[in-house]
C-alpha cells in the first residue's frame, strides 16, 4: 500500500496535475483581496459611464469582509475544480488496465480504494489550505485591523463541503465505467441538494449550508445551525467510502 500511495503521488507530480491545482489554487486565493482592493478603483473607473445610465455610485468602502466574501463566493469554483480535475481518478485507471497488475502481485482491492481516498482528500486539503491561506495572508496585510468572526468555523465547513462531494466521486469512480458517468453523477447529487434547498426544514440538515459561512462572519447564522450539516456530511463521507469499497471489492477490473 505504501509503494502504491507512492506510486499515486508520483503520478500527481509528473502528470503535471499538483502544480495546476497549486497555481489556481493560488490564483483564486489572490483574487479574493485583490478584488476587493481594485473595487474602489474600478468603481471610480466606471463612474462617469454609469452616471451617463442614470445610476449614482456613491463611496465604496472596503475592508476584510469584503476579500472574505470573495472567498466564499470564490469557493464553490475551486470545488468546481478538484472535481473535474480529479473525475478519472479510478476509471482511468479501468481503462488502461493497471489495476489488474497490482491485484495479481497481492495488493488487496480495499487499499487500492483506500489509496485513493488518500490521494484524492489529501490533495484537495492541500489545495484548500493554498486557498485559505493566500487569502488569510493578503487580507490581514491589506487590513490589519479589521476582525472577522467564525472564520476558521466557516472555512473548515466549505472544506467539509468538498469533502462530501469528493465522496461521492469515489463511490460514482468505483461504480462508472467512464469519467462522464462519475462528473454526472457528482452533478446529480448537486441538483438534488439544490432543489431540496427549497424546502425551508430541510436547509439546515443538506450538506448545501456549509456554503452559507459568510452569513456566518455577518451574524445573521449561528454555529449551532450547522451542526446538522457537519453531521449529516460526515456520515455520508463514511457511508461513500465503506459502501465504494465494498463495490470497488466485486467489481470486474
């Protein structure tokens, strides 16, 4: 298991995928403070041509909230990401017929999938605390001063929100037999929360509201209202991975 995880990593690094994933990663991070310090400029920029449509811009201000907003909205694209970037994680590897080699030579089918659960969980903690931290860096150097509430709390339930849907792309790659097929069923997924999202009692038990951790820095949501997310995430994490594995485990390679 160590020389496949081994293995799994090298692959990362010479595919070119952990410098990819670093660099938007980085990208997204600076995006977030560097918006919110241009958006004064640029609304001044923009300012006679709006006055020319009839809309008055009066003084924007700007401070840590703002770059935090941009990371929060910011977020779901970097989700967006390690998932399309990490869609063929095991079916690729059905399709060029590698798994079958390592089985042969006595590496059991449980810490194959346990292998990539490293990987893939690995990989996007690390890419997320690129995130997490570019933004943290450059938002306390351009405004020392300014405070903002349940950040780590916030930021650690985005993370757990990438967590669940990377679950599910274990459990759809141990079931698929395509990339197409697993992007569709992590979509699907997706959809279903989005739509449950309506219904009023079932917001603060989706998964959905561990997006919500700015209107956890504004007040306007408690921690005690995303207990139900977490717990609910967590065990659909633990029900993918041991429901994946036993399917990965029967399934033909």
């Amino acid at each position: 298991m160590k020389a496949f995880l081994r293995k799994e990593w090298m692959e990362t690094v010479r595919t070119g995928r952990l410098l990819i994933l670093g660099i938007i990663f980085f990208i997204f991070g600076l995006m977030n403070p560097a918006i919110a310090k241009l958006t004064p400029w640029l609304m001044e920029t923009m300012k006679d041509s709006l006055a020319e449509s009839g809309m008055v811009v009066g003084e924007v201000t700007v401070n840590a909230m703002t770059s935090w907003t941009q990371f929060y909205k910011n977020g779901l694209m970097c989700v967006i990401v390690i998932v399309l970037m990490l869609g063929g994680v095991l079916v690729n590897e059905y399709m060029k017929g590698t798994l079958v080699q390592v089985v042969t030579k006595g590496l059991s089918r449980r810490k194959i999938f346990f292998s990539k659960m490293i990987t893939v969980y690995g990989l996007w903690t690390l890419m997320y605390l690129v995130y997490f931290g570019v933004t943290y860096g450059y938002t306390a150097y351009f405004w020392p001063e300014d405070k903002v509430e349940a950040l780590v709390f916030g930021a650690f339930c985005y993370w757990l929100f990438g967590m669940f849907l990377l679950a599910f792309l274990l459990l759809f790659s141990a079931i698929a037999g395509n990339v197409g097929q697993v992007l569709l069923g992590v979509g699907a997924v997706t959809a279903v929360m989005f739509f449950l999202n309506y219904v009023p009692k079932l917001q603060k038990y989706l998964p959905l509201r561990l997006t919500e951790g700015l209107n956890l820095s504004l007040g306007t949501l408690k921690t005690e209202d995303f207990v139900p997310a977490v717990i609910i995430s967590c065990i659909s994490v633990a029900a993918c991975g041991i429901i994946g594995m036993a399917v990965f485990d029967k399934r033909n390679l």
